[in-house]
C-alpha cells in the first residue's frame, strides 16, 4: 500500500494508494461544482479510478466542455435504459446532432412518436431526478461478444478489433453497453433533458449545448437533409458503423467504398454546377462556407472544374485581401486579434465592388499583405470585372452571412455550406462526434504541411469552435445547398498519421486529455493505406498527394 502525494487545484495531500480519484475529489471542504469525472496526469477517468501513483489529480465539473461530454454520454446511456424498459421491441439508433441534440431513427414495434417522446421524457427526468445509479465491470473479450452477439451485432464485430483482451462495460437498468469513456457514478448530472418527436425519429434535447449549439442549431432542415441523404448513400454498400467499415477493410472490399464514396463526391459537386448552370446569366456570384477542415479549398476546385464542364467560368474573389489594416482589426475577449470578426473585414469597400462586378462595372480589388498587416498602395490593386459567362466565387467563414451581400438580390448568388456530417456511428447506440472527425483532419494537416503540433492545434481547437458557432453555424440554413464533405471511409486513412501525431503530446501537456481520447477513438478503426484515395479526393487536402494546389 503505502502512501501518495496527490496535487490537487486547491493544494497537495496525502493519500492511500488505491484511494479512487472521486474520494479525494468529493471529499474537497467547498465544492467546485458538480463532479462528473476525473483528471488523472491529464487523462479523463471515472470518479472511481484508482490512484496508484503520485498524480495530478483535477475535478471534471459538468459545466466545462470534457464535463458536458461526459453527461452526454450519461444522457445516451439513460436514454436507451429507460427506452429497452418501456418498449423493448424498439430499437433507437443514434445520428446527427440537431437543433440543440442527438437525433435518434426508431425502428421495431413503437406507439406514435409523439406519445413515446412524452412517455420517454417522464421516464427519463424520473430516474435522472433519483439518480440512478451507473455500475461499471470488467469483463474479458469472449465474455463480451457472447453478450452482444445476438441483440447487438455490431458491438460484438466492433470487439475483433478491440486493443486488449478485457472489455470494459457500464450498465444502467437492463442496458449493458461498451464503456467508451468516462461515466459518473449516477444520473442526477442529466436533469433537465428531454425527448422530442422528429420524424422519423426522437431527438435527446440537451438543457445546455455547445457542440450542437452551433452543428445543430436552429430547425436543422437542411443540416438534416443532407445528413441523411449521405447516410443512405452508405448504407446501400452496406456501412453505418465502424464495424462494418472495418468489415470491408479486413475483407479487402475497401477500394470500392473508396470509389463509391468518392463518386458521390463528384455527383453532388456536379448537381451544384447544374443547378448554377440552370441560372447562368442570373447568378453572378456563388458564396461557399463552412468550418474549419471541412474542405473548402478542394471542393472549390473541384466545382471549379464542373462549372467549366457546364461553360461558367469561375472567377476567384478573396475575402482575405479586404482584410482592414491590422491596427484596426477587433480584439477578442482576451484581448487577441480577432480575424474571423465581420469587423476584420472592410464591409463598405467589399460590397461597393460586389455591387459593382454584378451590374457589369469595373474595379480595383486590393491586396493584403500579411506580412505587414496592412493592406498595399493602390498600384498594386487588381482591375477586375465579372463577363458575362463568368461567376464570381467567394470562400470564407462568412459567405452565408447576410451582410456580407447586402445589396445583392436573391436571384444574383448562389449560397453552399460544407461541413464533414459523421454519417458513422461507433455502433447503434454511441455516436462520433463530428467536430472530433475535423479536428482529425486539422491534426494530421497541420502537422505535415503547417509544422504544428497535435497539442497546438488541440489547444487551439475551442478558439476555433467558438469562431465557428460565432460566425459560421449560425447562418447554415440560409443555404441553397449543402454539401456533406465526410467519406466513410476517411478516419481508418487518417488513423495512419494521426496515432503518430496524437503520441507527440507531451505526458504533462493540457492537450494530452483529448489527445489520449482521440487515440482511444482510432483504436477502433482498422487502418486503410492511402494508395487507394483518388488524387482530386477532398481527403488529398489533408493527407497529401493532391493533384491540386494549395498554395
């Protein structure tokens, strides 16, 4: 046994090892907030984690952003416990996060969407309101697809790849599930929450968001559409988890997910071109958002090239070179220079010349130099004007945003948002995050072509999903069209870098908590070399070998 010392935010003391992280932390003199996980040398573990080691030791409270994904989880977990007791003929199945939630397809025998919403929702608040208690277990890999082997298929397929020969498992009511991270040791954390009828399905509505507050907000109708058009793309080449991507890879069938996946790509980049072509002479200007990695440079080249199938010449207008000058760019809260304010960019002078090109005018578009921070004298402006087969394109966070084309009518642009829709799930009943799959994308990216860390770019990442939420999410349904840049198939090729990446984070670095979660999630992929990956892919702008560009 022995003793360990155990630094603590409040101070260090002295403990027996194989004391649980949450008997140090609950038994702190004031209350941090509501514990609901752990921080051991910057790993997240359950409340009931033993310490065997000198450690830092820090509360995950449910406010911050580890803490809320932990009470999702929870929430998942309660959702399908109290759904398998009140219709056992059932079956949820997890989705896209919509309008401030997870959406859930139903399937089996149920009653009217409407009456299972409520019937869910008071079950639901009842066990969460006595805080229903989440047990924990071990057990080893045989044990563990013998018990899903029959009701849950593609957990125990999931399992002939599983890292170790002990499983871990979480169990509330009668629901068993995979433990895929951290659990606090009862419901209470998820008080507030309630289901919603969304046909053809639920929605678990979160009491606070910050994921779904942007990925998902608003009524969700286009975010939805195009969430479950690509879904049913995968599921005609038979792919809705990880397992059955897993299947193909080890089966050797992987090349034609590649070509399908890849193909739908290029079908719905060339429906857009039509759709444009079908308003040539109307449409003068054709305005792309969408967050970070979701693929804005490849796929404007690649719509780019459909346009020119279809006669259009595109022309390139850049956000960045309306830059104002740097001593006059907005500062954020923390006082840092804020880029992706609308502020950051020279409104009046952008829409003057947008006006300008529409009706047939000339101008000079200026040149920022970011070495400088300023923008260069007047001779070094660029004449410009738009002909009459020709359509401006304009990539940039605020493409969608309606100030940004005040002044030109509706029927002049064409406006498409791109975000990476996870169209997997783990199995049926836990989902991956669609931030996360980006956030694989920008780490494998940055760290080949930009010379930035894993933990740089994990430190950087809130920032970057507060500027999302901010200036991007926001406007997503003021689209005409949005295109689904996520391939199926995209992490088990990323898992090929990233795992590399992901273990460069220092032990002690901040980062190393969602740094060791992300390596836990590719664990669960069997890897696909990239030879197979097409040179125009959208997934070439991250991994490499790009037939395009990027400079």
């Amino acid at each position: 046994m022995g003793t360990l010392n155990v630094h603590l935010p409040w101070g260090d003391t002295e403990i027996d090892s194989g004391t649980t992280a949450g008997e140090v932390l609950l038994a702190a003199p004031t209350s941090p907030g509501e514990i609901v996980a752990a921080l051991v040398n910057c790993r997240i573990v359950g409340l009931d984690f033993p310490i065997e080691s000198p450690s830092l030791l820090e509360p995950v409270l449910s406010s911050s952003l580890e803490g809320e994904e932990v009470v999702r989880r929870t929430a998942t977990l309660l959702l399908h416990a109290v759904c398998k007791r009140l219709y056992p003929k059932a079956r949820l199945q997890v989705g896209q996060s919509l309008r401030g939630g997870y959406h859930y397809t139903v399937t089996g025998e149920y009653p009217p969407l409407e009456e299972m919403a409520e019937a869910l929702t008071a079950a639901f608040q009842a066990e969460a309101e006595a805080g229903r208690q989440i047990a924990r277990q071990d057990c080893n890999i045989d044990a563990a697809t013998l018990l899903f082997l029959v009701d849950h298929p593609e957990k125990a397929e999931l399992l002939r790849v599983w890292p170790t020969h002990r499983v871990p498992l979480v169990r509330c009511l009668d629901f068993t599930d995979i433990r895929h991270g951290a659990y606090p040791f009862n419901a209470r954390c998820v008080r507030g929450f309630h289901v919603e009828a969304y046909a053809p399905g639920l929605i678990l509505a979160f009491e606070a968001a910050h994921e779904t507050r942007g990925e998902g907000n608003g009524h969700g109708t286009v975010l939805f559409r195009a969430y479950s058009e690509t879904r049913r793309w995968n599921e005609t080449v038979g792919i809705s988890t990880i397992s059955d991507l897993n299947g193909h890879a080890l089966n050797d069938s992987i090349r034609q997910v590649i070509q399908i996946a890849e193909g739908q790509h290029e079908k719905k980049i060339a429906e857009l071109a039509d759709r444009i072509a079908e308003r040539r002479g109307a449409c003068r200007v054709v305005c792309v958002a969408g967050p970070s990695s979701s693929g804005k440079t490849t796929f404007v080249k690649r719509l780019s090239i459909q346009l020119q199938v279809n006669g259009i010449i595109p022309s390139a207008l850049s956000l960045d070179d309306y830059y104002v000058n740097r001593l006059d760019t907005p500062r954020d809260a923390e006082g840092e220079l804020d880029y992706e304010a609308l502020e950051a960019i020279d409104l009046q002078l952008f829409r003057e010349h947008l006006r300008a090109l529409v009706a047939g005018g000339k101008v000079l578009s200026p040149v920022y130099d970011f070495k400088t921070g300023e923008r260069r004298q007047e001779s070094a402006w660029r004449p410009r004007e738009l002909r009459d087969n020709e359509v401006l394109l304009i990539e940039g966070i605020h493409g969608l945003n309606p100030s940004l084309t005040e002044g030109i009518p509706d029927a002049s642009r064409f406006r498409i948002f791109i975000n990476a829709l996870t169209q997997l799930s783990i199995d049926h009943h836990n989902r991956i995050r669609t931030s996360d799959s980006r956030l694989v994308r920008r780490i494998v990216r940055d760290r080949r072509y930009r010379n930035i860390t894993a933990a740089e770019t994990i430190r950087r990442w809130p920032k970057v999903r507060e500027g999302e939420e901010k200036h991007i999410f926001p406007f997503q349904e003021n689209c005409d069209a949005m295109f689904n840049s996520a391939l199926a198939y995209e992490t088990a090729v990323l898992k090929n870098f990233a795992e590399r990446y992901l273990l460069e984070i220092p032990a002690d670095s901040p980062s190393q908590a969602k740094g060791y979660q992300m390596r836990r999630f590719l664990d669960l992929f069997v890897p696909v070399w990239p030879d197979a990956v097409p040179h125009i892919s959208l997934l070439r702008e991250f991994i490499g070998g790009s037939d395009f560009s990027y400079k």
